[in-house]
C-alpha cells in the first residue's frame, strides 16, 4: 500500500459518521468520501457526497471518478437491494455480503430457518403469509409473543405483545399495512447483548462486545426504535458466557455460513439473549450496528482502515487489539420519534474536552448551524477509563445544554453502572 487510499463509505447516519472517522484515523488513508453522508461529518479528511445509497450506478461513477481503492457499505438496504453484486460485476471491491448472503437480515423467516438447519440456538418460530394461518398459529406460544415483520424495519418491525388478544389486533395491523409474510416467535427473557464478526474468505475477526438500549424510554419502556444508546465492554457479561456465545453461537454460525455456500464477505451483528438455558439468537444483521458503532469502534487499538483492507484484498489479518477504556454513547432524538418525529429544531452542543465526541446522524445546514431532520438526532459519545466516568461526562454534556424539540434517555449503561441521571 504505497500509496494512501481513497475510501467510500455508503450511508448517512450516526453509525457511517463513525465508520468514516475510524478510517480517516488511519495514516493509510488519504481521504474518506461518504455518500449520501450528512452536513455533521464533513472534515478535513471527510467529504459528503449527495448520491442515495441505492443509486449504484452513481455510486460506481464516483469510485472511478475519485479513483476509490473500496467501498464500506453501512446501511442494510443497499446490501439487500445487492449493491455488493452490482459493485462486483464490474469488477470494483466492496465490503458487504451480497444480496443472497444479506436475506439473513432481509428475511426474518429466512435467517430462523437458516439458524434451524445449523443447529444455532434461537426461539420456537413459525412464519405465516395470511392473517388468519397466523392468528391460528398464536395457539402453539406462550404470552408475550414476539411478531416480526419478516422484511426491513430499521429497526422497529418487532413488536412484543403482552397477550394474545394484543398479538391479534397486531397480526391484522401488520397484514393491513402490506406485510405479506410474519414470523412468531417465542418471547425470550434475559439480557441482550450486541456481537460483530467481520468474515471474509481469509478467516473472522470478532469486535468487541456491546449493549443498545432499544425502547424509546428510561427503564426499557416505550416503542421499540433503532436504538436510543449504547456501551462497551459489557462488564457484566461473564467469562463463562462469553465463551459459550463464541463456541455455541458463532463458530456454528460461521460454518453454516460455509456449508450453505453463502460466500460471506462482510460484518454479521449477532443480537443474542442470555436465557437460562444459555445464549440464544434473537436476530442477525449484515452490518454494523447503530448505535452501537459509535461505541466499538474508538475502543480499537487496531488500525480499522487496514483490517478492511486485508479482509477487501484476501490477505493475512491482523490481530483485533481493544483500548482498556470504555465508550458509552446517548443518542439525542427529535421529539416524537419514533412515531411522529419533529423536525427543524436548533441543535447546538457544546463538547467540554477531547474525551467528549458527536456522530451526527439526521441533520441539516451547515457544521455552524445545524437543524435536526427527524429521527435519531445525533450520537454524544465519551471514552473514559472506566463505563461510570463514561456515562458521567455525556450525562453532564446533555443535561447542561438543553435542546429544544429533542429527547434523549437518562439511564444508558444502567445494567453495568446501576446509575441513571
């Protein structure tokens, strides 16, 4: 790599501002292009440019254009559209499985069965393609029932619902609304924790762990939403069971993966439960997380610009080294979300130290003077030595600058701190 490389970053959110700023650390790299992007990630190393991510042919154009050694994608709709095919049909690197390989997160149905034929622990599910099969189906579950519509949500297509006469309303609620095809599962108790491995036909790299709080409220209440927070390392996560998500969660997973000829390139979030029974699968993503990114990724020690590359050009990897301290990050939502989420409010935070950061995700303007655009606001980040000084010094950095129209919980990092604020 004698020359610096030229990146593209596909995506506009909290977690690609992370992923552009992690690969523009690196002194391999001369630049970091994302497109769409968004008017809070522009820097001296990182430009936006204004082309959808499903807009592959433009996307291509722009990597000749700039000469862009590879491309990141961050969002699960270009990887399940099968931006990856398209880039690789005309010869260009990409990193992100392909369109075949992403129906792990583009089919709910889809990854339970794929988890069912490997032996990968997960719930008792069903899948239905009719209101009344699946309102026949609520007979073989327990209360609560998880319903999930079985395509893209971002986030928000799970529903728990307390009873069955609740489960119903929902089930014809989902058919209503177009869905064609939902999956039931069994409501499984325990804590969640977040798990990336990046694969490539050279072998895995696994991240470091973490937990996204994902109701919209304080004490886990509320709409489910994309995610309200986030932090790593989970301390509270013992050795023991660790070590059984990796010997009976991922290794199966990564030979199923192979057996199923899925040629896996890419990031795979596994969203896990500790049930008492051990760990259980709740979902996979083909992609990075949000806003769980914005956490993992300042606590590598590593160079994350060379670990993609190696993976991107098939070479040995690098060992994944991890910081010793601890990143916990508060989004700042519009007020609404996620349901009717107001747009246009002032957004003007203040960062009191280097220990502080912001991944902005829905804004718009200009750098000095920025407008919420709906949604999932911004991320505030610390990094600190410990998860308690972490929390500390985001909570002070919101709680002392209020910002009209927005929202944010107040107990982020609570199940290992025992704090809220």
């Amino acid at each position: 790599m004698a020359e610096k490389l030229r990146l593209l970053v596909v995506g506009s959110g909290g977690r690609e501002h992370a992923i552009a700023k992690a690969l523009a650390n690196s002194p391999l790299v001369e630049k970091v292009f994302c497109a769409p992007g968004n008017v809070g990630m522009v820097s001296d190393k990182i430009e936006v440019v204004n082309i959808n991510e499903l807009d592959f042919e433009a996307l291509k154009g722009l990597v000749a254009e700039e000469k862009i050694a590879w491309t990141f994608v961050g969002p699960e709709d270009a990887l399940v559209a099968g931006i990856v095919d398209s880039f690789e049909a005309d010869g260009l690197k990409i990193f992100g499985p392909n369109k075949q390989a992403a129906q792990l997160e583009g089919s709910k149905d889809y990854a339970m069965r794929f988890m069912d034929k490997y032996d990968i622990p997960t719930a008792k599910f069903a899948t239905y393609q009719s209101s009344a099969a699946a309102i026949e189906g609520l007979a073989l579950f327990e209360e609560p029932v998880v319903i999930k519509a079985d395509g893209l949500a971002a986030g928000k297509g799970v529903v728990i619902a307390p009873t069955k006469q609740a489960a119903e309303a929902e089930i014809k609620l989902m058919f209503k609304k177009g869905q064609k095809q939902i999956v039931l599962e069994e409501f499984l108790a325990g804590d969640e924790y977040s798990l990336f491995v990046l694969i490539g036909p050279s072998g895995y790299r696994i991240l470091p762990m973490a937990q996204d709080h994902k109701r919209a409220f304080d004490q886990d209440k509320g709409p489910n939403t994309g995610g309200m927070g986030a932090y790593s390392p989970v301390p509270q996560l013992a050795q023991a069971d660790y070590q059984r998500m990796l010997t009976e969660v991922v290794k199966p997973t990564i030979s199923g993966l192979q057996k199923a000829n899925l040629n896996y390139q890419g990031i795979l979030y596994i969203g896990m439960i500790l049930t008492p029974k051990g760990p259980k699968v709740i979902e996979y993503n083909v992609r990075l997380g949000d806003p769980e990114t914005q956490v993992v990724l300042p606590r590598l020690a590593s160079d994350f610009a060379e670990l993609i590359d190696a993976f991107v050009n098939h070479r040995d990897l690098p060992e994944v080294k991890v910081k010793p301290t601890a990143c916990l990050g508060v989004v700042l939502a519009a007020e609404g979300y996620p349901q009717k989420p107001i747009k246009g409010q002032t957004i003007a935070l203040q960062l009191a130290d280097s220990s502080l950061d912001i991944d902005y995700a829905n804004v718009t303007g200009n750098i000095t003077s920025l407008k919420g655009a709906g949604g999932r606001i911004l991320t505030v980040l610390a990094s600190a030595p410990s998860l308690a000084e972490a929390q500390l010094k985001v909570y002070e950095c919101l709680n002392s600058q209020e910002q009209a129209e927005t929202f944010y919980r107040k107990d982020i990092g609570y199940k290992a701190t025992k704090a809220s604020f």
